[in-house]
C-alpha cells in the first residue's frame, strides 16, 4: 500500500494545506475484493482531527487495499467545511479545488459512478453537505456520526451546551450572526435533492450512545419524509474510533453494492 503525505499551496484557502493519500498496490499481505482501476473515495475528518486521523485511528490502510480504493485524506482545521465569513474557501477547496488537483496529480478516475465521499462527525457534516451540493460528482456519500441537524448544533454552542466549540467560532465562520445559509444545512439540502433522480445514493450511521444520535434522528425524519431514499444504519456505540472503525466499512460496503448481511468486516 502506498501512503502519500503531501503539502502544498491552496488557491481557494490562501495557504499551504497537507492530505494524505492511499494508493492500493498489488501485495500478498491482503487479498483483495476487486481489482482493476480503482475506484475513489473522499474522506473527510472531524472537528478536532486531520488529514492523518483516519490513517491513525482507523484500518482505512487494510480497507483501502481490501476494496481497492484510492483514498484522499484533505485537512480543513475547525471549518465545517465552509466558505468563512473571513473569505478562507473551505467549501469550495475540498468540493471544487481538491478534485481538479488530485486529477492532474494522479490521474485517477474522476467518473461520478466511480467518486465517493464520506465522514466522521464535522467530516460526516462534510461529505452530506458537499455530495449534496454537488450531485453530479459523487455516486454515493456517507455519514458517519454526522453534525446532520446543524442547526440545532449552532443553538447549542451558542447557548453554550456545547463547550468543545467556542460561540466566537460561529461568528468566524458565518458572520456576525453566526449562522449559516441553506446550502449548508443537510435537513434542508435532502429535502431540496430528493425529487432529483440524479441524487447521491446516501447512507447515514450513527451509534445509539453518541450524543449528535438525536440530531440524526432529526435527519433521517426529513429524509424519509422527503422521499430521498437513503440507507440508515444504527447500533451499539459512542462518539468514537472503534464505532467509525465499523462504520467506514459498513459505507464502503454500500459505495460498492456489497450485501451487509452476507459481506464480513475485515
């Protein structure tokens, strides 16, 4: 498995920016499901974490070889993956800039039925708010613990329930008023998509003892109320790496249109 660190100059964020990436190599260490070109996934990190999280804390190495996926691994910092209010492009870094670089780097497949993009948390918040804001990309996304209900997020960092996230971040991010438009809210975004028959499949996981589990409740009301169609996946677990560790190949899982009852974890 190759690993790649890189670091380089960012137009949309006005800065030098890391990712890591996996490239699937041939090796008799892991037998994989598919060979051939491989396809893409996106993989986008939480509040607190980087571009090197998920290689740390996850077997996203194993499951990148084992599915044969070419894994990107960006870093946005405490963005939520948005365009801030101080004119740092986050949004249009990872949706737009990102794709375009790692094509001329890599040459990798940048077919939609071959595209993915997923995430943990703020990353899962990520991956929902950028497929759905750019169906045409992406095949399928996936949330894992996602920040779904952000507006109920922001009420409760700015009445300060939250106090992992500072009010004054709000105000860096959206403005003076701390709020966000429509386009970054996921209730209101699978609503607006779900009578488009080109919209991303979508599915979504959450673990029934982490604390954002009623704000995905939230989510995936309005989603099966819309009519979007999405997979929800629920089950024993917190805010944390050995739920997601599952969870990301649960997502996989559904990228590629594996069974879940009759496909092992690995």
């Amino acid at each position: 498995m190759g690993m790649l660190t890189g670091d380089f100059y960012s137009e949309q964020l006005k800065m030098t920016t890391q990712i890591r990436v996996l490239i699937p190599d041939v090796s008799n260490d892991v037998t994989p499901l598919f060979d051939g070109e491989p396809k893409v996934l996106y993989l986008l990190h939480g509040l607190s974490g980087s571009s090197g999280e998920w290689a740390r804390f996850s077997k996203i190495e194993y499951y990148a070889k084992k599915y044969n996926l070419f894994v990107i691994m960006p870093e946005v910092q405490r963005s939520f993956y948005t365009n801030t209010a101080a004119g740092i492009n986050y949004f249009r870094y990872a949706a737009d800039e990102l794709p375009m670089i790692c094509a001329k780097w890599f040459r990798i497949d940048t077919s939609r039925e071959n595209t993915f993009i997923a995430g943990e948390s703020m990353g899962g918040y990520g991956a929902v708010k950028i497929a759905l804001n750019r169906p045409r990309q992406y095949a399928a996304a996936a949330s894992l613990s996602g920040v779904l209900d952000y507006e109920g997020f922001i009420r409760n960092v700015k009445s300060g329930e939250w106090p992992e996230m500072n009010p004054a971040e709000l105000r860096a991010l959206h403005g003076a008023g701390g709020l966000p438009g429509d386009w970054e809210l996921p209730v209101k975004l699978v609503k607006k998509l779900a009578a488009d028959a080109a919209r991303p499949r979508l599915i979504q996981l959450c673990g029934t003892e982490d604390f954002l589990y009623e704000g995905n409740q939230i989510f995936r009301t309005a989603a099966v109320e819309a009519g979007y169609g999405h997979t929800y996946m629920e089950g024993p677990g917190d805010h944390e790496w050995p739920y997601w560790d599952k969870a990301i190949q649960y997502a996989i899982q559904f990228f590629l249109g594996l069974d879940h009852e009759k496909t092992p974890l690995y």
